[in-house]
C-alpha cells in the first residue's frame, strides 16, 4: 500500500512541477518578457497545460485511488495521507470529466478574446467582443453540463474555485449582505466626500515599493521564500512552497496604489508560505478556496492595513519617508483619505463598503446568463440599469463598465467573483475569532507587530492549505459556519467612526 | 507525406514548448528566483528534462523520420524541409543510444555535484569534489562508451556540441596555433605591465549597464525581443526567436566587466535572433555548434568591442558618461586598458592572447583523463604543471585553479572548452571575408555603424540556424574550411600595434 501511495505523490508531484513551469511561464510574461515573445509564450503555455492535463486524468492516477480505497478507510479522516488521497480523488474526479479536446478548444477560444478584448476595452467598443463573449457562454454552458445533476447550472463551475458553496447558498448570503449595505452606503455616499488630496501628490516610486516591501516583511512575508515585482493587474503566484512571489503597480500620484497592492497580495503570499512545508509538489500544497484565499488578502490588506490601530505606528515612519508631502497632515485626514467611501466605477478601485455591490452585480449577472435570462447583447443596458440602482450613478462608457474586469475575457463566466465578498465576509470571521482568542492583538497591531494574528492564522488555517475544504476550515477554524455578523459589526463600527451612520 | 511532415513538426514543437520553459527555469534560478525556491526549482528542471527527452525519443518520431526518408531524398539537401528532417534525425539518432535511466542516474549525480562544488569552491577544498568528480569521469566515459566505432573516446562527447570536429582534429588545429600564441605571450608579458588603473574608478553600475545597452542596441540586438538582466555567471538563453536574452554581472570598480559581458552575450543574441523566423519551435532554430555561436560573442566582444576603430566612436560618449573618471584619459590609454595582456589564473578575465592556452590545457586535460593517462588526482599537480609551463606562473590555491570553472561541476568531462578557442579562430575567420567582401566595414563601425557587418553575418551565418553543420557553414560563409591563419593576422597585427613582438 505503501508502495501506491508513493507512486500516486510521485504521479502527482510531476503534474505539480508542470504546472508549476506553467505558472513560471505566465509569471515572466506579466513581469519581464519582451512583446516578442507573446505568440510562442501562449503555445508554450498551451503545451504545458495539455501534458498536466493529460498526466493528471492518466487512468493509472485512477486505479491508484482505487487501489488506495481501504487504506485512506484505515486512516484519521485528517491524516494526511487519507486526505491526499481524498482531495485528489475530488480533483480527479473532476478533471476526468471534462475532455481534452474541449479544453484545447476552449482555450484556444480564450486566448482569442482576450487578445480582441485587449484591443476592445480602451476603444471602448463592447461589440467587437460581444461574439466572443456568446461563445463563452455557450462554452461555460457546456462545461457545466459535463456533470449533470447539479441544483443550479452555476454549480458546477463554482464548486472548482469556492468548494461547498452553491448558486443558492451565495445568493442567500449575498442577499442578506445587501440588505446591510446598500443602506450603510447610501447614508455614506450622500455626506459630503472626504478629502484624500493628501494621496494624490508626487510620490516617487522606489521609496513608495520600498515601504510596501517593509510593511510586507513586518506582516510576515518571508523574503527567503518570496520577492515582488512590477506588473499591471497585480497578482500571487507560487512555484514552490520555497517561492510565493506577489507582484504590484504602482501610480506616483498616488499613495495607495501600490501599498495596498502589496498589503493585498501579501496576504495571499502569507496563506501560501504558511502551508505545512510536507505538502510540497502535492494538491494539497495551496489555499482551499477562493473565498478564503481572498479572505487572507482582504483581512491584511483592510482589516489591519488600513486600521487606525495599524497607522499608529506606521504613519509616523511614512511621514519619515515622504516628510514634504506628509508632516502637514494629521494622522485622523490620512486615515479617512485611504478609508473614503464614494460612489466608484471600477471594482478593484472599490473601497471595503461599496466594494461588495461591484461584486454582486457581476454574480447576478452570471447566474442570469447562465440560466438564459440574460442575453450578451443584454449586458451594458442590464449593467447600467444595475449601477444607477445600486450606485446612483451611471457608467459613461463601456470601458469602465462591463469592459472592466479581465475575468469574462480571460476564462468561462460563472463562479469566478463570488470568492471576492466571501474573503470580506470570512476576512472578518476569522479575525474576530483571532480577536476573541488573543484580544492583545488589537495593541500589537499599534506596535508594529504581528506574530500573534499571524501565528494564529497560520495554526487555523495557512498550515492545513487544500486539506479542508472552506466549510470545514471555517467550522474548524471560528466554530460556526461561515456568517456576515462579524462582518456587518466590522463595517458599522469602523465606518461608524468615520462617518455619521444614523 | 505532407502530413507526416506536419506530425512530425508538431512533435518537435511540443519538445521545444517543453525545453523552453526549462530555459525559463534555469533563467529564472540565475536572476530572479529567492534561495528557498532551488529545491523544487531543481525537481521541477528534472522533471522536465525528463518529459522532454521522453517525447523525443518516442519512437514515433523515429517512425516518422524513416517514412519521411523518401520525401527527404526528393527534395534539395538546402531546402527547410529536408534540412529539418536531415538534423532531426541525426538529433534523434543520437538521443535514442542514451537511456533514460542513465540521463536521470547523471543528472542526479551532477545536482549534488554541483552543491558541493559551490562550497568547495570557497573553501579551496579540491579533495571534497575528488570523489565526485571520478564518478563523473566514469560516467562520462560510459556515455562515450554508447557511440561505439569512434576514433578517440572524447569524439562522442564533442559531436553534440560541435559537430563535424573529432578530437584529432582540435587537436592538430590547437597544435598549430599554440605553436603561434606562446611566443607571442611570453614576448608580451616580459614587458613592463600595461597601466589600466583608469578601468578602476568608481563607476556607478546604473550608468555602466546604460551605456553597454545602447552599445548592444548598436549592434542591432532587438529589445522588442530581448532584454538583459543581472545575473552572477552571465549568459544568453532563448525562449524562442521572439525572445532571446542575455545576462550580464558588473563591478562597480571595473568598467570592462559588465561592459565586455554585454557585448559578448549580445554577439550570441544577434545570432539566435537572426535566425530565420520560420523555423521558430523546431530543431533549425538555434545556432549550429559552440563554436560558431562563439565565434559571434567574440567577434563582437573583442573584434569589434576592443578595436580603436569601435571607440573612436564611442569613447567620446563613455566620457560624457563618466567625465570625472575618464576625461583625463587619453583615447590610446583607454585602447591600451582594455587590451591588456597578462598571465592571470582565470580563464573568463583573460586576454586575447592567453585566454586559449587557459582553453588548451582544460581540452588537454579532457583528453588524458578520458583516455586514462591522467587521474583526477593528478589534476591539481598537473594544473600546477602546465600552468607554470604555459604563463609561467603557478596558482597559490584550488579556488583559482583547477576549481574555477563550472564546466565539470555541473556536466561531463569531454567536449566542454574545445569551442572557445574554435571560436576565436572562426571569429577572426569570418571577419575577414566579411572585411573583404565589405572594406568599408572598417569606416562603418568607426562612425558607429554595424548593419553591413551584421547584415553579412545575417545573411551567412545567423539565418541558417542549425540547417547546415558548422564545416558546411565555414565551408558556405569563407570559401574555405576552419584555418587560424586569420586569426593569427589579427593578432599579430592588433598586438603588433599594442606592444613590441620583436
């Protein structure tokens, strides 16, 4: 049995190290990789993705689970043999039922639109990838329905990115969440809006990247294992447990740009480089989920980073930093400027309390599509409609509207937003547990130091990466399933303080 | 046919895909990647290397090689598609003879090698490679030893890397042109020591990797389809024809490191990117032996980046750069400097002129260990040897002798220096038909110019790729076959200028 089980890490360690030349590949091209190599680059990525496809859902891989069967039986549910076997027989699974030449197809189809939409967004023009986009949908229908039998035809291509959750269960979530926030945000966005002009002097970038690298460092980011580079639409990625890289961008008219970038990725970099160092090269070696992928991102990058509490000890070294276009302002104006509420067109430009709703709108959307209740042609009408609804303003153009997000141009529709408002909410659920458990980390945080929030998360969840699935690490984790109380206090209290709720 | 031609294309293809992303591996383990990524780092090229053998050696390929024979032999031995075929087979052929299981057992051997080398090193210490190094001698001999019928047991383990030269032939031709060399060395370093303290100033290395990229531009690499990073032992990779980079190191204290690095690396780009753009993927993109390749970074390295002609042109711009340190610094100085001979212990910081005789007696060396006429023990008494007799000096230590070279710490013994020299001797070889062809080369570079001399190697050498062996390309490009003569002009009359040969 022994003997098997060696041979399956082996089997799938080799996949891991495909994958992991894969994610090098896509790495280097959004870094460093002159414009000459982009023709060659997306065949060599084709190439790597069909051999870890093609090794991964090799038949061998399946009599080996089968083999395995009684002996992951003999096993501690949380042994991590028996939950190698487990979390691999659910990919496998999976993988086994979406066939080759589908993928080849689809990602021949992506690799097309992209590039059109690329060109699309900044001329503004939705229809030269509205074709593109109908053919998506179609094939994210189709991909769905290689396993038949789910409640919701949404189901099926959210299970892979936020394993546990239904259609049914986000909407419910998303449902209570928005009868809280459209409120909360209505009141915010009609007060006068908060100055953060003293954001948006000139700061030059090196110093900006240096204090975000320090800040990363004091979180926990471990340098030895991780480095960050440029690019523009920021990201983390991992080669090996020994190599968790995040990337940023940053704007030198504005301060927050790339800080908060390199908070963001930095929680993610810290949920990769926390996971226990024997997992290495198998499934279980990454973040469980989305959902709580992001709510490492959200929890450093929000909850701590731009805490009051966080500023207390940091402002005054960023004042060292930038002192000509800092020493005139007040700790309480910087801390409003990076926490300003306002009605915005571009998610990822979103503060915390409006953020949400960008999110939302993206995932109803989805569902309707998928159901056939929303047409293509439909979207920029359906988005405006939306927007002046939940935002009271409408987008002026395409570009920042339903242009704006890479992920319908660069995958399938469906599943892949939700994991953004799931992180807010977990974000919160975890830390209020930390909290509970260590109330000393809220005067920690004003010394600069972290090890006690990070260890932890780190004990709760980084350690475990893909052996639990969300469900059960939230459970694990907090005690209870996963809820919007901590989140909806965390809102009302802070922007409490920030603005007049009432 | 057509279709066995296209299967056969797309094969190679998948095995370039696979070989590319190693290259990124290895470039990304030389520049950027942080030290807790070298372990999985280490699995993930292993993994690949493996992979792509794999898929080389199927032996469909071999299947298609004999069906295509037919076409092959219709077709003119120049055209693309029979030299594809023609180079794929003798690829192949060669790659079937050596087992997998050995290719593993070696690379696995050469890893811990490698580790142990990179702390013997520094510490001096050639005892602790001893051991490792017999084992690599008996592999390498084993490996020979899978191409029986050859004349010398070194043959076998040059042809791969430059093909069409048995070692009787290096042989004879390094017999000839050291008859030449030592004498002109010991005349030269008799005389009093050349002053070069101007390279040694403080030069801020932002300005130093500045000036030798516009030098590189100039020469006509293509930085929409390249790039230079740092790295500690540079070199030129290519991920594909659309992507072809080099690496450079500076010193802060030494203006010729990184600059004549820059210069050398790009010689070795513009022949990959001069490659014609049609055999992207396959077999006939990449330069044809390590000694052609060689002749174009020393070609442009010394050729052109050390002759008075080239910094007529361009010491007036070094100046502007660094006026403080060099405008007291006569052009002829300057020329002088960066000409310099000496007897030096390291191979890459040597001169023009004793830079083979360094190549020599590792090529020397290579022969008697594999022919069993020397030891690896003896090797540290024999280096003191030869290099007492050659420059007249003996090495203080291991480190700077027989412990410099990454060579055999990181490969086999045989067939890894011989195209240094063959470089430099071809360098010189297809200068002067160039210059022939072309007199007004010479007023060209001296007003900065390089497209008539680029253009003609183009056209020569650099668009054929791998299509033709490098006898047939020295045979196409000068009329005639390999010959020092050439190079012995150029030196004697470069050196004639510099110093007295009397």
């Amino acid at each position: 049995m022994q003997a098997k089980y060696q041979e399956l890490k082996t089997r799938l360690i080799e996949v891991n190290d495909i994958n992991s030349a894969l994610g090098l590949l896509h790495w280097d091209q959004s870094t460093y990789m002159p414009p000459g190599g982009a023709a060659a680059r997306a065949r060599q990525s084709a190439t790597l993705s069909r051999i870890a496809h093609e090794k991964f859902t090799d038949p061998a891989i399946g009599k080996l689970l089968d083999a395995l069967t009684p002996y992951e039986q003999s096993l501690d549910y949380d042994s991590d043999e028996a939950s190698l076997i487990r979390v691999t027989r659910r990919k496998y699974e999976r993988a086994i039922k979406i066939p080759s030449e589908f993928m080849a197809e689809v990602s021949t189809h992506i690799s097309e639109l992209y590039q059109v939409w690329t060109e699309a967004r900044p001329a503004n023009d939705f229809e030269r990838v509205r074709p593109y986009l109908e053919k998506t949908l179609e094939y994210s229908r189709k991909s769905a329905n290689f396993f038949p039998g789910y409640d919701h035809i949404a189901d099926p291509l959210i299970e892979p990115r936020d394993y546990g959750m239904k259609a049914a269960d986000v909407s419910h979530v998303f449902g209570e969440l928005r009868k809280e926030l459209v409120p909360i945000a209505s009141v915010i966005t009609s007060q006068p809006p908060v100055d953060d002009s003293c954001l948006h002097k000139h700061f030059p970038e090196e110093k900006q990247l240096k204090f975000g690298m320090d800040v990363a460092k004091k979180f926990g980011y471990d340098l030895s294992r991780g480095r960050q580079d440029k690019t523009h639409h920021p990201f983390m990625t991992k080669f090996s447990l020994g190599d968790v890289r995040i990337t940023t961008r940053s704007k030198e008219d504005s301060l927050g740009e790339a800080l908060f970038c390199t908070m963001h990725e930095t929680g993610h970099a810290l949920y990769e480089q926390g996971i226990c160092m024997g997992y290495e090269g198998t499934p279980l070696a990454r973040g469980t989920s989305a959902g709580v992928h992001e709510s490492q991102s959200r929890l450093w990058e929000n909850i701590v980073g731009r805490s009051k509490g966080f500023w207390k000890c940091f402002y005054p070294q960023l004042q060292n930093i930038f002192p000509e276009q800092l020493n005139s302002v007040e700790l309480d104006t910087f801390h409003r400027a990076i926490n300003k509420v306002e009605r915005s067109l571009i998610r990822t430009e979103a503060d915390e309390v409006t953020y949400n709703l960008h999110v939302m709108l993206r995932f109803d959307f989805e569902l309707a599509l998928l159901e056939g209740e929303m047409e293509i042609k439909d979207l920029p009408d359906a988005w405006r409609e939306r927007f002046q609804e939940d935002f009271g303003i409408v987008p002026p153009d395409h570009k920042d509207g339903v242009l704006q997000d890479v992920h319908w141009y660069s995958g399938l529709i469906g599943g892949s937003f939700q994991g953004y408002t799931l992180g807010n909410i977990l974000g919160a659920q975890f830390y209020a547990t930390a909290l509970k458990a260590h109330p000393e980390i809220t005067e920690e945080i004003e010394k600069g130091e972290f090890n006690t929030l990070h260890n932890w998360l780190k004990n709760n969840i980084y350690q475990h990466g893909s052996k639990f699935t969300a469900p059960e690490i939230i459970e694990r984790a907090t005690g209870q399933s996963l809820t919007i109380e901590p989140y909806i206090n965390y809102l009302r209290t802070k922007y409490g303080e920030l603005y007049s709720l009432n």
